[in-house]
C-alpha cells in the first residue's frame, strides 16, 4: 500500500517543482515537435510529388529538420534539468539520511546505513536517467492517438485497441516482476548485512574457523536473491517481447487498414505512412517504460525506504548553551530498548557534584554501558532525564556539547584517518592540543616512535595499532579540549600494570581541573582515584556513596590503599 511521504522528503520533492514542471513543459513541445515527421511525410506524398516543386521539398525539408534541431535541444535540455534536480535532490537529503541513519543506530534500530544511502543513490538514478523521461513522455501518448484519429477514425481506433493491450501488458508485467523484485530486494540487503558483519568481526571469524559456515550462509542468501532477480528479469524480458511484437503487429495492421482505405479512396498515401509513424511513436513511451521497469520499480522501493529512515524523529534542535560546570543530575531514568520487552535501566536517580569522580560497578548486564551512552546524549531516555548544570544532555546541540564531553565506549572505535585526526575528533584543531590531550594519558612518546607518527593513517578497524595503543587513543581523544563530563567504560580493558597508573593520574587530574568523572571498571585497582561508587545490578540502583563505604559491602575482601601510595604504583 503505498504510504504518504515524510514532511522532510514532501519537502525534498516539493522544493523542486519548477524543475518538474519544467521538464514537463519541454515534454509537451518535444512530443509536439516529433510530429513534424508524419506532416512531413504526408506533405511530401501529397504535395511535393504530385507538383513536383523543388521549392515546396526544400522549404519543407528545412522545416521538418528545424523542428528536429529545436526537438533535440529541447531533449538536451530537459536531460540537463533531470540531472539537475537529481544532483540537487540527494544534495538536499544526503546529510540528513546520514544524520538520521547515525542517529537511530545508536538506539538499536535495524536497517544498515550503507543501505540507505545506496537507496537515495538509486532514487537519484531513477530521477536521472531513461525511467524519468519515459514517464514524461508516457502522458503524451494521447497527443499521438488525436494525430491518428485526425487522419481517420478507423486507424484511430486500431491505434486505440492496441495502446489499451500495451497498456495491460505493461500493468501484467508490474505484477509478474513485483513479488520476485521485491524478495530479491529482501535477500541482497540481509546479505550486505552479513558482509558488514563478518567483515566488522573478520578476526573471530577467522580464529574460531566460522567463514566456510558463514561463507554457505551468504552464498544462500545471494543465490536466492539472484535467482529470484533473475526471475523478475526473465518475466520483464518476455512481457518485453510480447509488446515489441505487439507493436509490430499493430504496425502491419496499421498499414493494412490504411492501404485498404486508400484503395477506397478514404486515405491519401501520404497520411497512410504518417499514420504508421504515429502509431509507433504513441506506444514508444509504454515500451520504454517496460524496458527500465525494474529500475522504475527497484527506485520506489527505494524511495520508500529512504521516507521510512527520514520519518524516525530526529533530535530537538538546542539553542547555544553557556559552557557548563560539570554538574551532573540523573532523575528517574529508565531505558527500555527498541523492540525489548524488560527495560535496561529502571527508575536509576543519583547526582554528581563538578570535579567528583564517580565508580559505575555492576556484574554482567546490570546496565552500566547503557547507563553511559544516557550520559553522553548517544541514545534517548525512555523515561526520566540525564541534565548536565540543568540541560538535558540528549537535546543540547551535539557540535557543542561534543566540545564539553569526553566519552570511551566498552568497545574502541577509531575512525579511517590519521591518529592527530582521531584524537581531534576530525575538526581543525591545533596541533598543540592534540600532542597536550596525549601527554595526558602518556602516549606521546608511542606516536613519536611511529614512522609518521601523528600523521600516521590508521584503518577502521585501528591497524596498525595495538589493543593498548588503541585504548590509549581513544583516552586521548576523550580528554581532548579539556571536557568539562569525561565518561569511560571500562577503560583499562587492554592496559597493562603502567596503563592503568597513568588511568590513574589521568583521573586525579580532570579532577583538579574541575571535570566530572564518571568510570565504568571491573577491576578495583582503578577505584583509588574515586569519590564515589555506584552499584548498579538488574537495571536498579542498589547502592551509591563513598568508595570507602561501598566496596566493603559488595567486596567484603577489598581492602582500601592510600589513593597517594597507589598514585606512585
């Protein structure tokens, strides 16, 4: 059933009417100017042979290629103006899709980026190429029919009877392509699902010996979705040749008819072959749009997917916000996962003073990620509110508060790009900063001893780097432009005895600087350069308050070092 656009693609398509009016318009006189061959042709029979005026042939030959020439130009034109409005369009809508596509990730929805944005890719296609100007050309059909009926009623009514077959050819077709089109649609995109997901986990993969199960598993999926294209393409082909030989047929009827009205003495020759070049060209556009159905199809799939990723409510647009002082208020908060049926997070309330370090421990699934990325604003509260000096931190703009936030998720993530670039987090920063944020968590001298060192590039996946190296990265980065909220989830993962001692100092000194820690960790080496612990177990908050309080209660084995002696460690 089709489904009303979203307000932002309506806007897309809307703010571009001119250009579809006029590649209309043109539509009109280049359909209109394609008659001048039949006239041409029925002036020469009619005229220039029975006078035998070498001055009527040239004038009207003249004519009949001036209005090709402005034909053509105007054809030319109208391709420009597609082009145009394809360019334009995605130019409009790209940055958007992107954004949202990010967005709705971070909260767990399906679907792949990469996806969607072929999707705006082949919407562009479709706007651009041979499928758009079929369908200009389809309205003017009837111009054609008027033409033929003009020059008699009887071919008039045979060019009719065989535009009405073409045209319940061309919707049985639509019918025979559609299921297969769609399920072929179906399989390829969970097989690019399953390409990004073994190529994102190449090395498990690889080490547990699961490519040739998943290799099987992927060649399925692309078999099916081939065949069943193939199918959609073995259909479209036949209903194809069904309408080219319709059209055939119908030439010869034509010429039949037309041959037996001029023995009657109804048809002059000459409107006998210009009813045969009419006939023709009416049913050139409904051929043309059979023979690029599957892209015509395929693109409206696309369009549809692309008004579904656009129709999911973006974030709230913040007005600039004053830089804040690290005062962190979480009130009543709750997160219940898109599709899930038992939340992550339940009603979890505790607050953080500005310059305060706070301990997140939990066992397994207790919540402490999700509780993280409520923090930073990655994902939206389902209930309650995480407020930072009073703003909600979700709906504060994100170029600003990126500025004010430093964040390491569980899993690292470093981008394709140089390691100065990662740790600016892509802006155009001063190289003065960068090397200061990397001092701080100690991996100055590691970058110098690169070959390229910061201009060293590295891959996605963080190659050539280390766990370690890349843990320390990602440390850098966060505490990039002195952040007033650090969160890190479990940042001594993949650091060593020396690792984890910078951590440490790392800690006490966003501290003295007047930042807002908060620390997801496991190990309760990491806790001495704490204030504060909090529990968190089934999603609840189950305990928070001094580490000197806390630890012995859910550790009865811990024992307190002196954060000044296990600084020096």
């Amino acid at each position: 059933m089709t489904r009303v656009l979203s307000p932002v693609l309506m806007a897309g398509l809307l703010g571009y009417r001119r250009y579809f009016a006029g590649a209309a318009a043109f539509s009109f006189f280049i359909n209109a100017l394609t008659l001048c061959i039949p006239l041409y042709t029925i002036q020469i029979y009619d005229r220039v042979l029975v006078s035998g005026s070498g001055a009527t042939l040239a004038v009207l030959t003249v004519g009949a290629l001036g209005g090709l020439l402005a034909a053509a130009a105007l054809d030319d034109i109208r391709s420009r103006l597609l082009v145009a409005l394809g360019l334009n369009f995605d130019e409009r809508l790209s940055v958007p899709l992107f954004e949202r596509r990010v967005e709705t990730s971070l909260g767990g929805e399906g679907g792949s980026a990469g996806q969607t944005i072929r999707d705006l890719d082949s919407v562009r296609h479709v706007l651009t190429g041979s499928g758009a100007l079929a369908l200009f050309d389809l309205p003017w059909t009837p111009l054609f029919l008027m033409a033929v009926f003009y020059l008699h009623p009887v071919l008039g009514s045979v060019t009719l009877l065989g535009t009405i077959v073409t045209l319940a050819l061309a919707v049985a077709n639509q019918w025979l392509v559609a299921g297969p089109l769609r399920a072929s649609t179906e399989e390829t995109e969970a097989s690019y699902r399953l390409t990004e997901s073994v190529m994102r986990n190449a090395e498990i993969v690889n080490a547990l010996g699961m490519l040739p199960d998943l290799s099987r598993r992927w060649a399925s999926l692309r078999s099916s979705a081939v065949e069943r294209q193939a199918t959609a393409s073995v259909r479209n082909a036949s209903v194809s040749s069904a309408i080219k030989l319709l059209r055939y047929a119908l030439q010869i009827a034509i010429l039949a008819t037309g041959a037996w009205l001029a023995v009657n003495r109804e048809l002059s020759p000459g409107a006998l072959f210009a009813a045969s070049m009419l006939c023709t060209r009416a049913l050139m556009p409904i051929d043309q749009a059979v023979a690029v159905w599957r892209q015509l199809v395929s693109g409206w799939a696309a369009l549809q997917r692309v008004e579904t990723a656009l129709a999911v409510p973006g974030r709230p647009r913040a007005m600039k916000l004053p830089t804040p002082e690290g005062r962190l208020n979480v009130d009543n908060l709750s997160y219940l996962p898109p599709g899930a049926r038992v939340p992550t997070l339940v009603n979890v309330t505790f607050s953080v003073a500005p310059g305060e370090a706070i301990g997140i421990v939990g066992p397994s699934a207790a919540g402490k990620s999700t509780l993280a990325r409520l923090i930073v604003g990655a994902i939206k509260p389902s209930d309650g509110s995480v407020r930072l000096d009073g703003a909600e931190t979700y709906s504060w703009d994100r170029g600003d508060f990126g500025s004010l936030v430093g964040y390491v998720p569980q899993g690292i993530e470093l981008l394709q790009g140089t390691i100065s670039e990662n740790i600016a987090r892509f802006r155009d920063a001063d190289s003065f900063a960068v090397v200061a944020a990397a001092k701080m968590v100690g991996v100055h001298e590691m970058v110098l001893s690169l070959p390229l060192g910061y201009g060293t590039m590295l891959a996605a996946s963080g190659a050539p780097l280390s766990g370690g190296q890349r843990q320390r990265i990602a440390l850098a980065r966060a505490v990039f432009g002195q952040p007033k909220l650090v969160v890190l989830d479990e940042p001594n993962s993949n650091l060593d005895g020396e690792g984890e001692a910078v951590l440490v100092a790392l800690v006490s000194e966003l501290k003295a600087r007047g930042a807002t820690v908060l620390m997801i960790a496991h190990r309760p080496s990491v806790l001495v350069a704490l204030d504060k612990v909090l529990v968190l177990a089934n999603g609840a908050l189950r305990d928070y308050d001094t580490v000197e309080k806390v630890m012995p209660r859910i550790a009865p084995g811990y024992r307190a070092v002196p954060k000044r002696l296990e600084a020096r460690a």
